[in-house]
C-alpha cells in the first residue's frame, strides 16, 4: 500500500532541495527523521514536515479502509523534487543598469511504502 504527500511552490531551489531528498530516499521513516533533524540544510525542516504529513495520511488511511498499515514498517519509496515557477525580480546595478535575479521554487512529492 502506498501514501502520498507533496508540497507545492516551496521557496528554495529544487538543486539544493535534491541534496536533502537524496539522503533520505529508500530509507525507513524513523531514520529518515533522524537524518533531516541532524541535517543543516534549508530545505531539511520542510522534507521532514512532509514525511510526517504522508505518515498521517498512511494513519488517516488506515483508519478509514482499514487496510492494516503498518506505521513502523512505512519506507520513503520514491522522493522527487521538481522545479516549480521562478518570481523575476530586478537589482540596480551602476550607471542606471540593471540586471535580472531569478528567485527559484521547487515541488516536492513523497512516496511511501509498506516494506513488507
């Protein structure tokens, strides 16, 4: 059985959002957690808030089909992050230049899995 959660439009670029995600990818869930609240990273507090997102829904889920999930034996399936739309901005530069800054945003989707 497989749970889903995805954030949408996320202020950060989705390459610094992959380094995260490919740390967790294919791990289960309480090492995953422990991974993003050791991690550094902007796009760490984000990830981890998504993985207990989809943990609820796997509980949500198995509340409502009773379909017998198993919380403790869910695994991070797949993790991908896509690149969402770019805001435009412009800085001034000198003798009445300017030049063009791209503030990126990513989507970041999670699969989770029963291992057994």
């Amino acid at each position: 059985m497989e749970v889903k959660a995805s954030l949408k439009g996320y202020r950060v670029s989705a390459s610094k959002a992959r380094l995260v995600a490919d740390l967790v990818r294919g791990k289960g869930i309480e090492e995953a957690l422990n991974i993003l609240s050791l991690s550094n990273k902007k796009s760490a507090q984000p990830i981890s808030k998504l993985l207990r997102s989809a943990v609820a829904n796997a509980e949500f889920k198995n509340d409502e089909q009773n379909a017998g999930i198993d919380i403790d034996s869910l695994v991070v399936k797949t993790i991908y992050v896509d690149e969402a739309n770019s805001l435009w901005r412009i800085r001034p530069r000198a003798q009445g230049r300017a030049n063009w800054i791209q503030k990126r945003a990513s989507h970041i989707s999670v699969v989770l899995a029963d291992n057994g």
